[in-house]
C-alpha cells in the first residue's frame, strides 16, 4: 500500500516560525513533523510515500533525500501553484493504481492505521476519513455518520452557530483509486470542501472511522506548544530521538552536561548541546542540537532548535526560540512568544507574552518588547465576532492595527479594486477609517471616503455602484471605549466566515502586500452620497396616498448622523415631523439599556403630549428603529416586526409579497402572514444568512426581530431611515390609527433566553443533540429544535459568548415557560455527562 502525503503548505498562522522553514518541517521532541508521520506510516506496513511540495520545498527535500535513510522510499513533486488537497493528489495519480492513505502533513498522531484500513475494507468504502473528537471544532470539517460509519452529512470549518458535532475531519484519509473519477485535473480542489461533499451527494460509500488515540493539528503556535509538552508527557507515543538516560530525559549523542546543572524531566537534550553548570532545564523543554545553554539560565516548557545560544541568567518560560538565536546576558522571554532564526537579543531584553520577533532582527540592550518587532499589536485567533470585529480604542484597537487591518482586507482584493468607506459621528471612528484607508491604500486598493454617514448610505452605495467591499467604523454599542469595524461585500452582506479567515489569517502573517509607489490606491470623496439615496427611497414611496392622509409624527435620531436624512425624507412625503435628538452628538449616542428603556419612555410621552400619530426611534448608527403608537404604546420588537410585514404585504399589489425572517420567528406569525398572502421564507439566526435569503428570494422585506429592517429592492443592510419612511406610509394609505391597527397582532408566547456553557463543552452538546436525527420531532435547520403538538423549542450557540441561546414558543405563557424549561433541562442533562 501506498501513501500521499500533502506537504504544500505554507503554515501561515504558524508565522514566524515558518517565516524560514516550510510547516512539516517544524521539530517535535527535535524531529520534523513530517519524519514523525513517515515513521508512523512505516510503522503500518506503508513504505512508499509520495509528498507534494510547494513553499521552501528544497528544506524538506534536502532532509528526507529518497527516504532510505528512513527505510522507505520517498518521492516529491513540487507544485507550481497550490491545487487545493485533492488537486494534488490528482496530479500524482499514475503513483496509486490500488488503495491508497492521505495524510496532511502537519499532524501529530499515533492512530492505529492498521485498523482504520481494515475498517475500509470491511465497509467496501470508496473513501474513508478518519475521525476524531475536539473540544473546539471551530477550524475543522465537522463530521455525523450513523450507527455503521457511514458519513450522512459534514461542514467545512464552520462558526458556534453552525456547530452540529464536536467529532471532525482529522485529515487522514483511505481512498480506492476510483476517486480521481471525480476529481477535475488542473483546477484548484479541496477533499474537504469539494470532493466529499461531490461523493455524497453521488451516493457514494463514504465512511467515517473514529479513531482512537492522540491527535493534534499543529496548526497555531498554541497547538505547537501544546503538542511539545504531549509529546513529552508521553500522550503521543513517538520514537523521541537519543538515549533516555533516567525516566523522561532524553539526551543525544555527544551532549556535555555539567554535573551542577539542574534537570527535571520530562525534556529533550540534542546532539552536542552543552548545558553549564548552574543551568536548570525544567520539564516540557525541548533543547536542539548544538545548543548552549549558560550558567545560572533557566528553560521551562520551551522549545530551543538547533545552533542557539542561552546567555547567563537568562530565562525562557513557554516559548520557540528558533534556530540560530542569540540571548545575551539576563535576557527574558515570556509565556507564548517566538524569537525567530538568525536574531540577536542583546543584555537584559525582555519579551512579553505572545510577542513575535521575526527573523534577522537585533534588539538593542535593555529594550522591553511589549508588542511585535514587526508590528504594534499582538494579534487575536479569531478576529471576527457576528460579523464585527471589536476592541478597546488604543489598547486593542490602535492606528497602527487599523493599517494593518486595512492591508490584510486590501490584499484579499486585486490591486486596482474599489472600496467604499464611511463612520459614525465619533472622533475614535474618524481616526480609525483614516487609518484602515491608509492601509488599504497602501494595498493598492481605490477608497471612496462618503466620510460620516449612518449605515444604510453605506449599503445603498454598495448595492448601487461596483464596489467589492464596504467598511465603517462606529462606537461600539457596549461602550464608548470599544470601537466596531463592520466589514461587508459587494452586496453589502456580513462577510462570510471563509472570507473572515482570508482576513484573519492575512492579518496574522504580520507580512502585508505593499503596492509599488505607482499602484498605490487612490483616495476620492462622494458628495451625493446622501442626494442619491434620498432619491432612490422617494421612488419607493408612494407619496400621493402619504400625503393624502397628512401624518404627524415624532421622530428621535439618536444623535446620530441619521438626524439630518430620515426627518427630510418623512417631510417631503408630508408628513408633520417632530424632531428629537437630530444633531449629532457623539458623547451621547452611545445609551445603556436602562437609558434606552428610558428614551422610549420619552417619546412615549411627547407622542401623547403633542398629539402625534406615531413616534420612532433610530438607533445612531442608522440601521434600527423603534415604534409607539398613537396613544403612547411601545410596540415591542416582534410586534413590530409582524405589523410592518403584514402592512406591508396587504399593500403590495403585484409586487412580492416574501417576507424573510429568523427560524425563531413564532408560529402564529408565520401562519398569520401565510393567512394574509404573503410567501415566508426561514433564515438561519444570523444577519448574512437573512440577508442573503432576502436578496435571492427577492422579498418584499426581511426582520430580525430585532427592529431591523432589510428591502432588498433598496439594498442589503438594515435601514431604519427608509423604514421609518415605509412605515409611515403603510400607516397613511391603511387610514386607521396606528392603536387600531396594532389589534391585527396576534397573540404570541415567544420567549427568549440564554444559558451557560463552557466553551470546551458547546460542541459536544450540539452532537449529542443533532444524534436524534432519526427523531421526526428534531429540526435542524438552524440549531436544535424540538416540536411538541403546536409548541417547541429551539438551542443555538451563541457565537461569542460560552453559552446557548434558546428560545420556545407555546400556546399560552405557561406553555411558552413550559419549553424553556424543557430545553434547559435537556443542556443541562449534556453538560453533566
């Protein structure tokens, strides 16, 4: 049998430590990855393996040679341009005309391949993937099969609202020679994302085996590090080089070790490294071979390659230090940092936690590196949360990340691109477009700056001209020390998660696309921004039947920028507008829930008090908005959400009358829409999947519930300005009071919570629950959600926080309560598993 391993990758978030090796040459326990799974593939019987290459493909072909050396014979094709997983494969296929085992080479393992092929056989599978359980399956392809293995459905790196199982692709995998049937030559294609799913739906045998043992993607420099002390604690059984001269202490040939050194084991000593006297080595270290390490210094849980030196009294906790490095005297190194190849660190530098040096770099004596050689900011995993990407205003969020923020999102476009930027009143959201803009420029990306605006000219910009991204920075809604960057595409919808990766792996590179000094992007402003959308609402608005019915209505902006558009827009339809909080004020956009509670109430009142037919309230951004009737009543959300639907269905004529809204929408709404004409279409519970299905479905309107609004005949995005608008005019042409019509609401009982879980246990919730699959009374389509008669319940994961949202509706309160009890009980009864 035959083996593929894929060696094509250039270990992005692995970076700097692949700055100057390709990833499966990174050592663990002071041998590359790639020699670990070539002895445990010769382990099984397995001693022919072909591996394709592609960034600094000469290192690993220097090393392995043809594989003799190992016993086994190793062959390499190195790729002109990387073909997807299964691309590379295809391009080697003459190499295995019977069944054949992939492995990714970045993976540190001890499964039992023998097994796992036997499995294969005993299933007739044509492919099968070997599987394994994670607390997080954030980054992985998430996996269910039934009962014998055979793989019913599976998601490629999905977000916490999309999580099914915790059991995932570990990128190993048993394949007969009839995949290549399916597998296009020349074009870039994935296993994950092209093949198996192609495979399934073909009806193919496809076939998931849960393999027992370690398992680790050395993805990140978290899970190098942690893979290091595995390797070492013994959860990984691998061949550690060199002698182990007392239990957990490795050392290679020719290694000088002073008797007044200090060693605690578990660790590794390579070949002719020289620890001094004075010297403590604690466990978890890795030292490489010809290594120095000088008196009275010290290295806990740390991995030191080949050809470095450890000044005297210097110290190394949890941290890479890369191959020829130089620690001068009394140097520190914090927990999580990388110093990498060829940098010298003069006396008494010390370098914070998480802190990356790239390679080649001297530090001067006695300079505290409490950010990136490279750059001013210590980068986060995950950057994107529902869409926003979020932090501290100079902590967490500095200029300086903003260019790096607009290079990263600049280099996911060609050069020569256009983008559309605008913020909200505040002085942090000018000074970060200003800097996202130089970066973007910087990237060779064109900027068309409409500067401060609400949301919706945004997207109406975007839906209107060919622009490929949009970005606007505001004060955050959680408080007025954090600042949101929204970033959206050509359509002006959230990203999506894969397009958020490209942005977040680019940013993590800390290696920008710098355009040429003639490709720099240009910088040019839209003053008819506002004129242009202003005329596009009007002509979708019927002003005759408005004015026909003269509306006096009460409007509060918020403060923001919205304050000088929606009252002009309500004015040239007729209508009779009092204006609250229309000029922008930044210090007071920002309300807590207590003072919106509180802005509601007002409005309420001056509704009565002036005699109004309405009132509504903007949010400062632009995108939401919030109603009270004419006898000073505040609708609640979903009243709302269900009065403008129906309005707007009963008024629609031939146009039509879809209607977008979350899974979570109630059931009587549902029916009462369907009742009165209208087509509902279901989203998943998030603002992209609504988007999207509002725009392909080409509803008449989309809700989150949440006093959002999308007309996607208008554009993408919430729009409160055009909604206040709308609204007002479905209320002039129905002619009866707001109070009135407020009684076609029907009665609903749709509550709404959420509950505690621990992060590392959110994924196997969700298996557990997503097991009952066969049960007629189980939904899956947006979480888990469970039918009982005419009531249920619904369990999503809450994407950002360690918890799970739930909602449930019944018939009466009590059966609404009844549910939520229910679901809880359910989590509950998972968690304590």
């Amino acid at each position: 049998m035959r083996a593929m391993l894929l060696g094509a990758g250039e270990g992005t978030r692995l970076r700097p430590i692949t700055a100057t090796r390709p990833k499966p040459m990174i050592p663990i326990a002071n041998r590359p990855i790639m020699e670990h799974i070539l002895l445990l593939l010769k382990e099984h019987g397995i001693t022919e393996v072909f591996s394709n290459l592609y960034y600094l493909a000469d290192q690993i072909e220097s090393y392995f040679g043809d594989g003799s050396a190992l016993g086994m014979s190793v062959k390499f094709k190195v790729e002109e341009k990387l073909p997807g997983t299964a691309g590379g494969v295809k391009n080697v296929e003459d190499f295995f005309p019977d069944t054949f085992m992939v492995v990714s080479g970045d993976l540190l393992t001890d499964f039992n391949l023998t097994d796992a092929l036997d499995f294969h056989k005993r299933q007739g599978s044509m492919a099968t993937l070997l599987l394994t359980r994670v607390e997080s399956p954030l980054e992985y392809g998430v996996v269910i099969a039934d009962k014998d293995g055979r793989v019913s459905r599976f998601l490629e790196k999905p977000g916490w609202s999309e999580v099914f199982s915790d059991t995932v692709n570990s990128g190993i995998y048993i394949l007969e020679p009839e995949v290549f049937d399916y597998i296009p030559a020349g074009v870039d294609f994935d296993f994950s994302k092209d093949l198996f799913p192609l495979l399934l739906k073909e009806g193919q045998p496809i076939f998931g085996y849960v393999a027992d043992g370690y398992w680790c993607d050395v993805g990140s420099i978290d899970s190098y590090i942690k893979a290091q002390v595995d390797a070492l604690s013994g959860k990984v059984k691998l061949n550690v080089p060199g002698e182990q001269v007392m239990p957990g202490v490795w050392v290679g040939r020719s290694a000088k070790i002073s008797s007044r050194a200090d060693l605690k084991g578990p660790l590794v000593l390579g070949e002719n490294c020289e620890i001094a006297p004075g010297a403590r080595i604690r466990e978890y270290s890795v030292i490489g071979d010809n290594v120095i390490v000088a008196p009275n210094s010290f290295v806990v849980r740390s991995t030191v390659y080949g050809n470095s030196y450890i000044g005297e009294g210097s110290m190394v906790s949890g941290s890479v230090i890369c191959k020829n490095v130089v620690l001068k005297e009394s140097v520190r190194v914090g927990e999580g940092a990388v110093v990498s190849d060829d940098s010298i660190l003069n006396s008494s530098v010390s370098v914070k936690p998480g802190i990356r040096v790239w390679p080649s770099k001297v530090i001067d004596e006695g300079v505290v590196l409490s950010s990136s050689v490279v750059w001013e900011q210590r980068l986060r995993r995950e950057l994107f949360s529902e869409g926003v990407i979020s932090g501290l205003v100079n902590f967490e969020f500095t200029p300086e990340f903003a260019v790096r923020l607009g290079s990263a999102i600049g280099a996911t476009m060609k050069k020569g691109s256009n983008v559309v930027v605008s913020r909200d009143p505040s002085a942090t959201g000018r000074m970060m477009k200003r800097a996202l803009v130089a970066g973007l420029s910087s990237a060779g990306v064109n900027v068309c700056d409409i500067q401060g605006q609400p949301l919706p000219i945004l997207w109406h910009m975007l839906k209107r001209d060919a622009y490929a991204t949009g970005i606007h920075t505001s004060i955050s809604q959680s408080s007025t020390e954090r600042l949101d960057i929204q970033v959206f595409d050509k359509h002006g919808m959230p990203l999506s998660r894969n397009d958020e990766r490209k942005i977040e792996t680019l940013l993590s590179r800390e290696d920008p696309r710098r355009a040429s000094a003639s490709e720099v992007g240009g910088i040019n402003y839209f003053p008819r921004a506002v004129e242009y959308y202003i005329e596009d609402c009007m002509a979708r608005i019927n002003v005759e039947a408005a004015k026909a019915n003269r509306l006096k209505a009460v409007v509060d902006c918020g403060y923001g920028f919205a304050g000088t558009i929606a009252p002009s827009i309500l004015v040239k339809m007729g209508v009779e507008v009092t204006s609250l909080n229309a000029i922008d004020q930044p210090t007071k956009m920002h309300r807590s829930a207590a003072e919106f509670e509180r802005a509601k109430e007002d409005l309420a009142m001056i509704v009565k008090t002036v005699g109004a037919d309405l009132g509504i309230l903007i949010e400062p951004q632009g995108s939401h908005m919030h109603v009270t009737d004419d006898t000073g009543r505040v609708l609640t959300n979903l009243e709302l959400a269900y009065l403008f639907a129906l309005l707007t269905v009963r008024t629609k004529g031939k146009g039509s009358r879809g209607v977008a809204v979350p899974s979570f929408m109630p059931r009587v709404f549902v029916q009462a829409l369907t009742a009165n004409g209208a087509t509902v279409y279901r989203s998943r519970a998030h603002s992209r999947s609504l988007a999207d299905l509002a725009r392909t479905s080409k509803s008449a309107i989309a809700t989150d519930l949440a006093g959002g609004f999308i007309f996607p005949d208008l554009h993408s995005g919430f729009d409160a300005m055009f909604g206040a608008a709308k609204f007002a005019e479905l209320v002039a042409v129905d002619s009866a009071p707001l109070s009135q019509l407020v009684q076609l609401i029907p009665e609903h009982n749709l509550l709404m919570d959420t509950m505690p879980c621990p992060w590392e246990l959110k994924a196997q919730v969700m298996r557990e629950l997503l097991a009952r699959l066969d049960d007629p009374a189980v939904d899956t389509f947006d979480g888990y959600r469970r039918n009982i008669d005419d009531d249920w319940y619904m369990v999503l994961p809450d994407p950002a926080r360690p918890a799970f949202k739930l909602y449930a509706e019944g018939g009466t309160r009590a059966r609404a309560e009844a549910m939520l009890r229910k679901a809880k009980e359910e989590i509950t009864r998972e968690i304590e598993k």
